[in-house]
C-alpha cells in the first residue's frame, strides 16, 4: 500500500526542466562562491547547495571557469535590461528617458542589492588579469556590455558629438567603473556611497541629448 501511494506520488512529481535545474544551480553557485571564494569553491558545493546530485551539476558545467561564464552572462543581460529601460526613447507609457540622476539610482540600487555577485565579480577579476586564457574570455563579455551600453547612450543623445565631448564609448567605460569602483567603496563605508552620487556624476558627463528631428542642427 505504501509502496503504491509513493509510486502515485513520484508519478504526479515533474521532473525538473535542464532550465529549472541550470537556474538553480547558477542561483546556487552565486552563494557559495561569494561565501567560500572561487578558488576555495567546488563543484560539489554547488550542487549539494542547489539540493542536486554532482551528476547535476557536472552534466551542465564542466568546470567552474564555465559556471562563472554563464553567471557573467546572467549578469550581463540583467544590466543590459537596465540599460534599455533606463535610456529608452521610445517608452509605452510616452515618458522621457530616464535622467542621468535616475540612471545613477538605478545602477546604486543594482549593485547594493547584487552584493554577492560584486563580490563573485571581483574575485574571478583578480583571476582573469593573471591569467591570459582567462583574460581572452573576460575581455568578450566585457566588450559586449560596453557595446550595448555604448549603443544605448548614441540612441539617446546621437552619435555626433562635439569636440573634445566624451563619445558613448567613453560614456560606457566610466559607468562601468564607476558601477565597480563605488560598489567598492560602499561595501567598505556605506555613508561614503549617498543614493545619489553615482547619478550627479553621471550629470557632470551627460552628453547632451539629440535634437528631434527636424529641429535646427539635427
């Protein structure tokens, strides 16, 4: 009878999707690397933290250089995200894109509420420049966000700017070190870091918008 009702039970269990269990070991792998370090990190860990076998875990990663790459993607497109609805022009509700303040907000809010991955981020940083095979890798996922981000801020402003101006590229590079940098800061000294200094020092480099169409210089 009871080996029945187990039989009943296992059958109205789904079996979870190679997408269920590749998110739960990512969502897994971010605490255990952030709590034991990537160096003193394993595999295992990962999968006994996400309540999966190591069969799991070794059947979607074959390393941890591999799990680290499919974090760094995660993280990539959740900031490309923010990206894109900050800077949007062409908003549903018909709002203006976002100001540089609100942008600034935004990205404190992303990286004070990403603690873990900051903390991920930097440890495999330290890895990545001693390491040039590494490096090679680190350096595409780098270039992809700051070519989306780039491309983000040409939408907005336009890509024609005067002399001397900062160019999108240049925009791009400050907000990702500033995005890393005062991370930093704020994790050491919180009261350092107000809500709204990422987003007066993005002003103080705004490119200026784009003229509409057909106003004069556009």
């Amino acid at each position: 009878m009871l080996w029945a009702m187990a039989a009943v039970n296992t059958a109205h269990t789904p079996r979870p999707t190679r997408t269920d269990v590749r998110r739960r070991l990512l969502d897994a792998a971010l605490v255990v690397f952030a709590e034991r370090g990537f160096a003193e990190a394993r595999l295992d860990d990962v999968a006994a933290a996400a309540g999966l076998t190591k069969g799991a875990i070794y059947s979607n990663f074959a390393s941890k250089d591999e799990v680290f790459f499919a974090m760094l993607d995660d993280q990539v497109h959740r900031r490309v995200d923010v990206v894109h609805a900050a800077l949007a022009t062409d908003r549903p509700d018909g709002r203006p894109p976002t100001t540089p303040h609100e942008v600034g907000r935004l990205l404190t809010r992303a990286f004070t509420e990403g603690r873990e991955w900051q903390l991920v981020f930097v440890d495999f940083w330290l890895r990545a420049v001693r390491d040039p095979a590494i490096l090679k890798q680190f350096l595409a996922h780098r270039e992809t966000l700051r070519g989306v981000i780039a491309a983000s801020v040409t939408d907005n402003v336009g890509a024609t700017q005067p002399e001397g101006a900062l160019t999108a590229d240049d925009v791009a590079t400050v907000v990702l070190a500033l995005c890393n940098g005062l991370a930093i800061e704020q994790y050491i000294d919180p009261r350092a870091v107000p809500d709204d200094l990422f987003g007066r020092v993005l002003a103080q480099c705004a490119l200026p918008p784009a003229p509409a169409p057909g106003a004069p210089g556009a």
